[in-house]
C-alpha cells in the first residue's frame, strides 16, 4: 500500500488542468482529498476572457468521479477569510491537513506598454497572495497537527526565466520560488517540507490563452502550440498534468527534500 494511502490532500485548483490530474493520482494513491475552486473570480484579468471560472463546478465533478473520498470546495485562494474557511471544512471533513498543493494560478499576456494596475494586481493576487495566503494557513494547521506536512506549490519555469509579454506572470512566479525557498527554512525544524513544481508546457485552459497570445498572423492556436514546443522544449514532446502528478507524489513523501524548485519541462534550458 502507498505511504500516501489515508493521508489528507488539499489542492486549490483542484478541478481542472493540472490540479486535477494530482488529485486523480493523489485518489488512486488512497488519500483523502478536498478540492478547492472558484466559479467567480473577484479579480478581472485572467485567462478565462472574464470573472467566470468555474474551478468549483469542475471541482464538485472531479470530487464526485473519485467517490467518498473527495469533497469539493469553494473558496477564493485571494480572500484570507476564504483560505481559512477552506482549511477548516478540510479539516472537519478528514480531521487534519497532511499536503497542501497550491495550484491555483491564472495568466494574462501583455506587452509592458499595454499593461494596467488590473492585470499586474490579478495575476500577482492569485498566483503570488494565494501562495502567501494559503501556505501561511496550512503551516498554521499543520502546527497545530503538532508539525510535519507537505506543501508543493505550483511555480512554472516562468519562475526561472523571463518571457516577453509576461513580466506579471514571470514576477509572480519567480514569488512563488523565493516565498518557497524561504518558508521551507523557517519550517525545516518542524517537519514541514516546502516545495515547488515548475511546470514548462501543459496542454491545458491556461495554454489556450497563449496558443492565441503568441500567434503571429496567420497562424492557427495549433500551429503556435507546436512551435512554441520546439522551439523551447529540447525533448520536443509537451508535458502532461501526470507528470506533475509524478514528481507531486515525490515531493508528498520525501522526508529530505525542502526549498527546491524543481523543473519538469523536458529540458527547457533558457
Ligand atoms: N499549463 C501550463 O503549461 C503551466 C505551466 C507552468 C505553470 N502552470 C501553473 O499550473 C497551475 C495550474 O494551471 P493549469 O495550466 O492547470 O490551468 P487551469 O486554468 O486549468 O488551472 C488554474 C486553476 O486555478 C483556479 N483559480 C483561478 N483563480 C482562482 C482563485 N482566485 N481562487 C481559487 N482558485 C482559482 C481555476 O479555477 C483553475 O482550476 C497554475 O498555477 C499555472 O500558473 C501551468
């Protein structure tokens, strides 16, 4: 049986893209999971073309595939009030929290002249405040667990590396790996582990955006997936939310490992 197996997972973003493939894996490995997302987002820039998210519709779906083991939650990772809600209906639901995967994120693309207060504060509230918000409530919860706990929060090699028209999206995740790369000492004494993932290209919701964003004219969303791909990736082939799902199984139960910022990217060296 999997170390994992009766081990409680909390993932916000848990119902669609890559959030989702963690939980169907976390579900095959025996955990006990609560799927956090958002129908209406607060804030206005995101890839969604509006406020309309859906992450906790999606949510109940995945939650109710995997059975009585899952449950769904709406919360808005932006909202302190709302992170704290979200993490006392897990812990009445499985009576602790044992991994946190923070895995909400959004992305806008825009050149630096054309970028406005909105678009810099919605991306850095969700992908950067979220990150805060939540890690800092999950430490909270895992304290009172009397310590230890996973956290594996999803960065991107956007944290690694710039990308034009995406100075917004870059800073929040270059957050991500320092804010990881900070708490994971301040916890280190308490068995916490903190990690990130840095995803390259995921064929999912958010990659939509892009395939439109980086078009050049004439080119169709499939062809700008399929150069973006050679073009920054050397194995030539995206990645998959399982392969996210691999190295978030790794990160859950390494006892050794902290503060890292892992790519799996196929060999994006830029
Ligand atoms: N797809 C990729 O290639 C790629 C690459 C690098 C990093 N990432 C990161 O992976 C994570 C997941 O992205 P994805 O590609 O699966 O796209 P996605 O759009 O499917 O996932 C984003 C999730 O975040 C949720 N969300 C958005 N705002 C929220 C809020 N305020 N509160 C709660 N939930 C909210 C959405 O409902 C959705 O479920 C993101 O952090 C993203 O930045 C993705």
């Amino acid at each position: 049986m999997s170390s994992l197996a009766g081990k409680v997972a909390l993932i916000t973003g848990g119902g669609t893209g890559i959030g989702k493939g963690i939980a169907e894996r976390f579900g095959r490995e025996g955990m006990k999971l609560a799927l956090a997302g958002l129908d209406q987002a607060r804030n206005s820039a995101t890839h969604y073309g509006g406020r309309n998210l859906g992450g906790f519709t999606a949510a109940t779906l995945v939650a109710k595939s995997i059975g009585a083991n899952a449950i769904a939650i709406e919360a808005d990772v932006t909202d302190r009030a709302q992170v704290q809600a979200m993490v006392e209906k897990t812990v009445k639901a499985f009576g602790g929290i044992d991994v946190l995967v923070n895995c909400a994120g959004v992305i806008t693309a825009r050149p630096i002249a054309e970028m406005s207060e909105d678009d810099w504060d919605s991306i850095m509230d969700v992908n950067a405040k979220g990150t805060f918000l939540t890690n800092q409530a999950a430490v909270a919860q895992m304290r009172k667990q009397g310590g230890a706990g996973r956290i594996i929060n999803i960065a991107s090699v956007a944290g690694k590396f710039g990308t034009a028209t995406l100075t917004h999206y870059c800073a929040s995740k270059f957050a991500v790996v320092g804010f990881t790369n900070a708490l994971a000492k301040e916890v280190a004494r308490e068995g916490i582990t903190v990690n990130c993932i840095c995803p390259g290209i995921v064929d999912t919701q958010m990659w939509t955006l892009l395939n439109t964003a980086f078009a050049n004219p004439g080119e169709t969303p499939e062809q700008v997936y399929k150069r973006a791909i050679e073009r920054y990736v050397p194995q030539n082939e995206p990645q998959t939310s399982e392969d996210m799902a691999d190295m978030a199984v790794f990160f859950a139960t390494a006892p050794h490992v902290t503060g890292q910022a892992y790519n799996v990217d196929g060999g994006m060296d830029l």
